[in-house]
C-alpha cells in the first residue's frame, strides 16, 4: 500500500464540508477533517482479526511529520502483536494512578495498591478472626519492620531481593523469631493479593527468600528446677518490697502457673472466691479454661478484694487507666530480687508447675489441662474444659502445700502421697 501520500500544504489547506472528509496519507494514516473543521489524525489497523482505529492527535498541535512517527511505531506494536491501543489505555491508567499516588503521599497516605495499602486492607480482613493482641502485634511489626523499604512499593512490582533487604537487618541482629514471624506475614499479604481480581499478581515473590532466613533453634524459657532453689525463690518473692498489688500478683503467679498474660489480665467476673475457681477464656488457645484455686490462692485474692475488687482487673496497671498490670511487672520484680532473665522467667512457673507435678507422678492429662494445652478440635477442647477436674483440684491444692514446704525449708516433698 502506497504511503506519505499527502503534503503539507494539502493538510493545511483541507476543507470543512457537510460530512467528515477523509485525506489518505497510505498504510492506513489518514487526516479526518470534521464538519466544525477540527482536523483529527486516524491510524487504523487489524489485530486478533479485529478491525480498531487509534487517535494519534489534532492537526496543527501534531504536524504531518509527528502523525507519521507516531503511526510507524504503532505499526511496529501490531507487527509484534501489541495493541496500540491497550498500550495506550494502561498508560493512561499508570498516569493516572502516579498523580493519584502523589496526592496521597502528600497527604500522608499510602498509595493505591501499594504494599502498605494492601497490608493495611490484609490486616483489617483478618482483624475479627484474629486476638486484638496478635492483631496489634502484626500490624505493628508490618509498620515499623517492612514498610520503610516495602511500603511505597507497588505490591505487584515488589522482587525477593527487596523484601530480603527487609528482613536482614533482624538476620544480622540475630533476631531469627521475629523475622520468620516478619516473612510469614508478608507472605500473607502476597497471598491475600493473589486472590483480588483488581490487582495484576500471580506470584508470591517472598517464597525464594525462605531458605535464607536461619532456622529457629528450639527456644526454652529460663526457670529453675532444683526444689532447694525453688524454694529460695518463693521466700524471695514474699519478701518483695513492691507495690501491694504487684506483691499479690507475684506470690499468685507460681501457685497457679497459667500464662503471665493471663495472670496480669485475670478480672473479678471470672473468679468464684466460694467455689474455689478461676473461668476464664484462653486467647492463645481459643478455649475456655478452668482453675481450681487452692486454700492459698483464695487467701491472696480476698487479701486484694478490698484494694481492687470494684475494678475490671484483680491486678490493674498503678497508672489508674482502666488497664491491667503492665505485661513487664512480673519479669522487672524477677530482675529485681536478683534472676536475670537466663535464670528465672515469668513463664519459668509453668515450667516449674510441670517438671514438679510430673516428677511425682502426677497424671500427664491432668497437668496438660491445667497448663492449658488443649487440642484445637471444639468438640475435643469442650470436654476438656473440665476433664481431670476433681484430680486437678487435689493436684493444685497439693501442688501449693508443696510450695510452702519447700518455702520452708523442705528439699524433698512427695505431695502426690499426700494428696491420696
């Protein structure tokens, strides 16, 4: 087909009439020249089988010479089977979205699929299926550990290479927990945007990066286990000079070896001073959990009663904000009578509690329920609840005699014999 058919002189001197005149200038670039005279440049062309026109401007801004370039390089796009005018379209789209972009980040907001925004929107799907602690704690470590280098970053233009970036730096600092906690989550976003039909990914670009992050070492809380230690410490806890409230929570702690979150966030509703029992629901487990409280546990709660039995918490925080005690209390009271954290933790209670109770000879399934290591299956944990319930009674009753023994002096105590 013959081309570069017109000349500039026809192209300025073209005519209005009643109809659109049409001015070939070959292999399909033509000058469309309107009734109102506005003179348009047309390419069309076939693709797919399909018959489609591309607007490449109006006469005199685009010159002839600029209507043929830009008609050549649309032939090159469909000689290689590209569609100009999705070419076009996906440029407009990215024009679009880049000054949306900069409007956001100048007020301060994350910018349209970007990989803040996607997290921002994985993280509140998932918000009434999670704990609202676990909840903040994901939401935080997104924020402060992936965001300064994942944050304005295109979800869907995201490599391995940069979300390795993210995570060396707790690799170097040896933080080998937070960063497979950090890697899982940013794999979650990737896998939650795999799943949108609005965003163009396919492909999880953290799953390369897996193997470069060290594997956990097993970690196992300090907590001492010679019975003439253990009894050092619980002399030590009496003679604590804190506060009262922090006091009564730390003498608790070793008697009912549940979980310091729970201890710290135990509330009045949940306490039956008269049936000797603390109901409460596990967050971690998703269970609902039974205590038996012994003769000395029920001492130190109706010691606190009068303090703080009107409030929310048996162990509010000493700010007077509504909150319970503040998740360090127990480990700066430990810290303070003198165990480091690589000697004594608040969590060592419960491994004290199970190497004791097991040692004498207590039934396994009986300190497993107490501990609160319940099966994930409902109907399973339902039961559970109360399984072993009497035995349990006996044992946390026995276990605390135990514990004053040793407060006292004793070394060797069988309180299972005692218990039958």
């Amino acid at each position: 087909m013959a081309k570069q058919i017109l000349k500039d002189t026809a192209v300025k001197s073209a005519k209005a009439s009643v109809k659109d005149v049409r001015l070939n200038d070959g292999s399909g670039l033509y000058l469309l020249v309107k009734p109102d005279g506005a003179k348009w440049w047309r390419f069309d062309y076939s693709i797919g089988s399909k018959r489609k026109t591309l607007s490449l401007g109006v006469y005199p801004v685009t010159g002839l010479s600029d209507a043929r370039r830009k008609a050549e390089e649309a032939r090159i796009q469909v000689s290689n089977n590209i569609d100009p005018s999705a070419v076009r379209k996906d440029f407009k789209s990215a024009l679009k979205i880049t000054i949306e972009n900069e409007s956001l980040l100048k007020a301060g907001l994350p910018m349209l699929n970007s990989f803040s925004e996607i997290t921002n929107q994985w993280l509140e799907a998932i918000k009434n299926d999670i704990a609202e602690i676990t909840y903040i704690k994901r939401k935080s470590r997104l924020e402060r550990l992936a965001f300064p280098v994942l944050g304005n970053i295109s979800i869907n233009q995201i490599k391995s290479s940069q979300i390795l970036e993210a995570l060396e730096p707790l690799i170097e600092q040896k933080k080998i927990e937070t960063a497979h906690r950090l890697y899982g989550e940013i794999s979650c976003v990737f896998a939650y945007a795999i799943t949108r039909k609005d965003i163009d990914i396919d492909y999880d670009p953290s799953q390369p990066v897996a193997k470069s992050i060290p594997k956990k070492k097993a970690k196992h809380r300090a907590a001492l286990i010679d019975p003439k230690e253990i009894g050092k410490l619980i002399r030590d806890i009496y003679s604590y000079q804190g506060t009262f409230v922090v006091q009564c929570a730390f003498k608790l702690s070793p008697l009912l070896f549940q979980r310091p979150g729970e201890i710290r966030q135990m509330e009045w509703k949940d306490i039956d001073l008269e049936a000797k029992e603390w109901r409460y629901f596990v967050t971690k487990t998703e269970v609902n959990h039974i205590v038996p409280l012994s003769t000395q546990a029920v001492a130190i709660l109706e010691e606190i009663k009068p303090l703080t039995g009107a409030g929310r918490y048996v162990f509010p925080s000493s700010r007077g904000d509504g909150r319970p005690m503040s998740d360090n209390t127990i480990r700066t009271a430990l810290m303070t009578l003198g165990y480091t954290g690589d000697v004594m933790t608040a969590h060592g209670f419960r491994t004290i509690a199970s190497t004791l109770l097991n040692e004498h000879g207590w039934s396994e399934d009986a300190i497993e329920r107490q501990l609160c290591h319940m099966p994930k299956d409902a109907v399973r944990a339902a039961y559970n609840r109360a399984a072993f319930l009497e035995e349990r009674r006996t044992m946390m009753q026995s276990y605390s005699d135990c514990l004053d023994a040793l407060k006292s002096g004793a070394q060797i105590i069988q309180f299972r014999k005692q218990a039958q």
